[in-house]
C-alpha cells in the first residue's frame, strides 16, 4: 500500500512490521514522532509490544540491553544529544552482542543549541561496535529497519544496528512510501530466536568479568562478525529485492559511476541532491557519479576501493572531525590507500544548512576541475561565509 | 577448556561453576568445631559468608568445607558456646 | 545446654555455590545467600559494577544458581525494567526480578534510573547491599557513608570532612512511589528472610537496604562482619524498618539501646574522631531516631 508519510512514521510502522516485542521510549527532536507514532499504534492495539517510558536515553538503551537478553525484539529511537548520552551503554550492547535495531534521527550536537540535521551525533559512535546504515529516503528507512533486524539477529552478526534519519530533512517531510504487507514481512524477517538466551532452568551469567587472558579474543569476535556483516547485508539486501522488489545496492549504491571521470562518495538525503545533479551535467556530458555511502559500519572497503579506476573521487561529510577532516573522507582515502587518485573533503549541510543542487553542481564542477588542474585544497566547507562569492 | 576464539559460545556467557575455585588456600586460620560444645543453633551456617560451614540435613551436625573456607573466622566469633576455634594453619 | 531440638530458621537451600570471590569476611555474599534463600530459584538478578559483579566469580564460572546479567553502574533500575517488560511479553510473569546495587550505585550514580523505575511502576524488587562507601574501588565516599567516617576521599587531617550524613534513600524512594520498602541487616537473617518474602508477595516496585560490612574497607577484623552489623542496629545507627501503604513500622524494636562509641570502636575508619565527635554522632543518630519515630507515629494515627 503506498502511503504519503514522513520517515519517522516510516521508522515506527516498520517497527510494527517487525512485530517489536519491547520498545523503550524518550523524546528528543527531531526523533520524538517516533515515539508518538509507536504510542498511537500501540494504544490503537494495532500494535501489540511492551512499551516503556524511561527517564532517559542511557536508560532506553540500559532496559533494552535487558530485554533483549530474554529474547524479545527491542527498539528504541533517539538523536543527538540523546544518542552522546547513551554512548556508554551502546558499547555494552555490541559488546554483549545484543542486536537492538535504533533509528537514529541525525542531528547536531550543542553548544550552542541546535536542533537541526547533520551527522556528527551518529559519526561520533562509529567506533562503538553498531552496524551504521544510512537512508536516502522515507521508503529507504522503512525498508532499512527491516534489513537492519534482519542483519542484526543473524547468528553469525548478532550486532546492533543504528538506522540514520538525515533530522528535519526526513524525518518530518512527507513522501511516498509502498508500506508492505504483514506477511510479506513476516516471511521475509523470521522471530527472534537467540541462542543463548536467559534461561531459568540453566542459570547462567550474562556480561561478567571477562580478564585480561580472554577479552582480546572477545574483541576479536566482534570485529570479526562485524566484518562478516558486510556479506550478510548484501545478501538482506539481494532477499528484500526479491520479496518487495526493492535493493539498495548492498553497502554502497553506484550512481552512474560506471565511466565516470569523478565520483562523489555521500551519504544519506544529500545522495538525492546529487544523483539530480549527475543527472543534469550527464546531459551536458560530463562523466561524474555518485558512491552512496548506505553502511559506514561495518566499512565497504572493497567498494570504495573499486572507486581508484574513477579519477577524482570526492567526499562529502556532513560532520567534522576537528582536528582531521571528514570521518567519510579519511576513510575512504584510507580505503584508496595506494591509488594514485585523486581525493577530496566537501563538508557542508551541518547544522540544518541546506545541501544544494547549486552547492552539489559547484563541488561536481570543482572535482573536474581538479582532475585537470591538481587538488587544489584538501578540505572545502561548502557554503561557508568567507567573502569569496562562490556559493 | 577453551584454545581459540573460534571456541567461545557466540556470546559472553558462563558456562561452569566457581565450586572449582580453592577459595581455601586464602586463609591463615582454620575454624575447627567441637561437636561437644555444638549445640547445633546453626548460627555459623547462617552468617558463612563463604557457604563452608556444612549442614547437610536438619539435626546434623555442622562441619567446614575447607576447600572453600577463606579462614574469615566470622563463625568462631558467632559461636556463642564458643564451640569454634580458629587454629593457624600450618605454613 | 540447649535442650530445644536442632532446626532450621532459615530455608535450607542455597543458591549460590562456595568458591565465589568475595574478600574473606564480606557482608555481601551473606545477604545475597539470604536474600536468594528467601526468594528461590524463579528469580532473575542484574548487577551494576562494585563488589556486586565481582562477587559473582570470573569468567566462564559463575557463582549463583539463578540467571544474572551485568550491566554499566548506573543502569540498574532501567535494566531492571527492561528485563521485567520482556519477561512479562514472554509470559514469564512468575518470574522475581532483582536489581542488586551498591549504595553508590544506587543513591548516586543509580539514583535517576532507580526513580525511574518506581515510576514506571516496574514490578521488582531492588536490593541496595549498603557497605557505606564505594569500596570495589576502595572505599571512597558516597552519598551513604556516615557522618565523620574515613575514607580515601574524605581528606581533612584532623578536621572531619564527611560533614553529612547518608542520604535517607528509603524515605526518598517511599515519596517516589515504591509500593514495599525495608531496612535489613545481615545480622539478623531470619527477619531479612521475612522482609524479602514479604516483598516477593507484593507486586510493583519494592526496594530493600541491606546493612552489609566490609572489613577491609571499614577497617576491621573479618570476623567482626555479624557483630558490628548487630551493633549498627543495637545502638540505633542502622534502625530497622518497613514502609508499605504509607506507613513506616519498626520491624525490630530496640530496648536498652547501646551507646553508638561501641559501634563506632570496632571499625578504624572511625578512630580519628575524638570524644566530643563521639558524641556528635550520638546525639545525630538520637536526633534521626526521633524522626524516624515521628514518621512511624504518624503512620499509626
């Protein structure tokens, strides 16, 4: 059934298609809509799930950590400030493998106060053990919810997953979205059956005391399993293609890559900006492209490294990392380590600025440029005041 | 028990028991129980914080688990008989 | 000689194994024995870090004979409430659950979720094994350590830097909404026994402090455990109490109640107060006392 809906209303109905057993619940901008949407549905009976108020966001993700052990399907939503809040415990739910699904609605992180869109909330948890999915669109979150838990519960993975919402710019626009049937999802995303999981007759401990003679090949399983997770979310990706007759590309999606003379690697709504964009300077042929970065964790090394036969490659963050660049651009020109390409940082759209078609055409142009005339500098802050007239 | 990471259970999880654990060669001092002055109260069975004093049914008589016992002595000095001693362990 | 027949006064079973790792004399294997005797097997347990989740043992073993799962300081009234809310959709609703948390980690750092959790109305019970200070970490102060105690973070040479006394968290969690509160002590199992099956009985969110010593941190010789937890209730630094419906009732009268320097010498964490300290903390202890009688006498009318 297709339905004019905003992507948090996407987010919480595929938390319904997934038949969540237990959902913690606390507001925070631009996510809050989540949460109503999920009270509304559960209050209806449409829904049929435990849902629990906690006083905080450190206290969503401690109860799911819980809940989950006893096997039930968690979900939860937050952003920003809500999701800093929870960095430690969203290391203790990786590290006791629990495969919590949380859409994130991205946001910036104070202060000052700002509420609007940009990544730097999710970019700083990338390094905590959660597989980072990021969507271009509102049918793209409802469908990656799904693939998330999909991916997360596989005995092999048994990794959260965060689910990126660009704030504001998906989360509360409106856009179609083919909501699927129950059944549909039902064949395509099993129960949830862990194993081990909390048992009364075989009592067990669950997250004690692991010393130093272990915790390194605990660790090692993690990064293991998180690694094998790229072939499980290619394949979730393969199997959602064949039962709704959508795919994503896997962990990066080529637009118009094939020939092209310069590739830009983003992530997320912007994605849609600069497909548009590619699509116009192809009609006055120029060769450009776009790598969508969908999965940042686990790292699609092998296919940002296929991007080295694609001239100039540029990245665009929608955070920084002061004191080094974009946390996409060092990652990927790590990934082309050994290349001789070309590859350049775009930072903008921080904060709720808008990305542009202008914005997207000036940093196409430039990459072309470059490609001819050499980098000129490493990093660019699209959009940014310095008095030069160019955007 | 376990060689490699391939052998760890999927997620972090205990698989054994601490009755394995010779929790008694921490201790200094050994609670020995005279059975004349026992009066069978259970005191030192309630406070055990070490679950070494043993009664196995109602009416026995208590005696030490010394593979566990830690020699805390918290039984000795319950004993309102005075029925435990707390004797050095030979070094 | 004693001429009544031998007997239990306490259930039999226990379900927890020797071999744990708990420092010799600690108060906290002895409550969580007497807490699980009383509770049985049906039980779930979740700990913070402390004492709690060392006791517990170390990798692959494990010392307690019902589940028990682990998780960051300050979580263990949010934990609690999610591992309720998947037991129940799980249909396990026989099932006790029990966070069981250190005084720091539950009047500090646990507080927020621990309130939490009574508001959300989450059916547990709470166990607070109160050593006065954290001492997995050893021994610095928390918002339950007495006044004028020692510990490494209450410097102050001849000064007394613990000007405060502990935080009153029974009465704090009893206007937060919990629907059973008690104080128990170690020293006296067969009443703590009571207590938690009382509790058990009771559906919604409970909470237990548990008077647990600590020998190494307060100084003492571990034999000293039950004896200096005896005292704390004879001299009526650590009364014991219920709350339920409104109403606060003591659960132990106290008649000839001892001086508190009697308490007070057994520990060397208190052997730099001087007499007039002494003193001091008598007339403090006789001044909560007084309140605490108040509120147990306002209940009655």
């Amino acid at each position: 059934m297709i339905d004019a809906i905003t992507a948090n209303q996407a987010a919480a109905l595929a938390a319904k298609l997934a038949r969540i057993e237990v959902a913690a619940v606390y507001p925070i901008t631009p996510q809050t809509t989540i949460s109503e949407k999920l009270a509304e549905m559960v209050s209806s009976g449409e829904m049929d799930a435990r849902f629990m108020l906690v006083e905080s966001e450190h206290s969503a993700m401690s109860a799911l950590i819980g809940a989950s052990y006893v096997g039930a399907r968690t979900f939860t939503a937050t952003s920003s400030h809500g999701l800093a809040l929870m960095h430690e415990v969203l290391m203790w739910a990786s590290g006791v493998r629990r495969p919590i699904v949380m859409p994130v609605a991205a946001r910036a992180i104070g202060g000052p106060w700002n509420i609007w869109g940009e990544h730097m909330d999710v970019i700083a948890e990338r390094d905590v053990g959660w597989m980072q999915f990021y969507c271009e669109n509102n049918q793209e979150v409802l469908d990656t919810v799904l693939m998330a838990y999909k991916v997360a519960e596989d005995p092999s993975v048994m990794l959260p997953a965060m689910v990126v919402i660009d704030g504001f710019i998906l989360t509360h626009t409106v856009d179609a979205v083919d909501v699927p049937e129950q059944g549909q999802v039902d064949g395509y995303l099993p129960a949830f059956r862990p194993d081990p999981v909390l048992n009364m007759d075989e009592p067990r401990r669950f997250g004690g005391l692991v010393m130093p003679d272990w915790w390194t090949e605990f660790r090692y399983r993690i990064a293991a399993d998180m690694e094998g997770a790229k072939i499980r979310i290619r394949e979730a990706d393969r199997e959602f293609g064949r039962i709704f007759g959508r795919s994503y590309g896997g962990l990066v999606e080529n637009y118009r890559t094939e020939d092209a003379d310069a590739v830009l690697v983003v992530a997320g709504s912007a994605a849609g900006t600069a497909k548009e964009v590619v699509d116009r300077l192809r009609g006055e042929g120029l060769k450009v492209g776009v790598a969508r970065l969908r999965v940042f964790r686990p790292f699609p090394s092998e296919e940002i490294a296929e991007l080295s036969s694609r001239g100039v490659v540029g990245v665009f963050d929608r955070s920084y990392t002061f004191g080094d660049g974009g946390a996409m651009f060092n990652e990927v020109r790590s990934a082309m380590h050994g290349s001789d390409n070309i590859v350049k940082n775009y930072v903008g759209g921080l904060g709720g600025r808008d990305v542009t078609a202008a914005h997207m055409e000036w940093i196409f142009r430039n990459m072309l440029d470059i490609a001819d005339n050499g980098l000129d500098r490493k990093i660019e802050w699209v959009g940014l005041r310095d008095g030069s007239g160019r955007w | 028990m376990y060689e490699t990471y391939r052998d760890l259970p999927p997620i972090q999880v205990t698989t054994e028991t601490t009755v394995d654990m010779p929790t008694g060669t921490w201790r200094t001092f050994r609670p020995v129980i005279s059975a004349e002055r026992c009066t069978r109260c259970y005191s030192c069975w309630k406070f055990c914080p070490d679950l070494s004093i043993v009664v196995q049914q109602e009416g026995d008589y208590p005696y030490v688990d010394l593979f566990h016992c830690k020699g805390c002595g918290i039984c000795a000095n319950e004993c309102r008989r005075g029925a435990i001693t707390m004797e050095r362990e030979p070094l | 000689m004693n001429r009544r027949k031998p007997r239990f006064t306490i259930p039999h079973e226990d379900l927890m194994h020797p071999g744990h790792s708990a420092c010799p004399g600690c108060g906290e294997p002895i409550a969580m024995r007497l807490v699980l005797k009383a509770l049985g097997p049906r039980t779930v347990m979740n700990v913070p870090a402390g004492c709690c989740a060392v006791i517990p043992g170390v990798w692959p073993r494990y010392s307690l004979r019902v589940p028990l799962i682990d998780h960051a300081f300050e979580c263990t009234g949010a934990t609690s409430s999610g591992i309720r809310a998947a037991l129940d959709a799980k249909g396990m609703d026989d099932v006790t659950v029990v966070g069981w948390a250190g005084d720091g980690g539950t009047v500090d750092i646990g507080l927020q979720s621990l309130s939490g959790a009574i508001d959300r109305g989450t059916d547990f019970l709470y166990v607070m094994y109160d050593n006065e200070a954290y001492m997995n970490t050893g021994s610095q102060c928390s918002g339950s350590t007495p006044w004028g105690a020692w510990t490494t973070t209450t410097p102050g040479g001849k000064e007394i830097a613990r000007r405060t006394g502990k935080k009153r968290i029974l009465e704090m969690l009893a206007e937060n909404g919990i629907v059973y509160g008690a104080t128990v002590n170690i020293a006296f199992p067969e009443d703590l026994v009571e207590r938690v099956r009382t509790a058990k009985a009771i559906r919604g969110p409970k909470f237990l402090h548990v008077f647990s010593p600590c020998p190494s941190g307060w100084k003492m010789d571990p034999s000293k455990t039950i004896e200096a937890a005896s005292l704390a209730t004879r001299t009526g630094m650590f009364p014991l109490y219920e709350y339920r419906d409104g109403q606060y009732r003591f659960t132990k009268e106290i008649k000839n109640r001892k001086p508190v320097e009697e308490y007070l010498r057994l520990q060397r964490r208190f052997r730099h107060l001087s007499p007039a300290q002494v003193a001091e903390v008598q007339e403090l202890v006789d001044k909560e006392l007084e309140e605490l009688r108040a509120r147990v006498e306002a209940g009655r009318k």
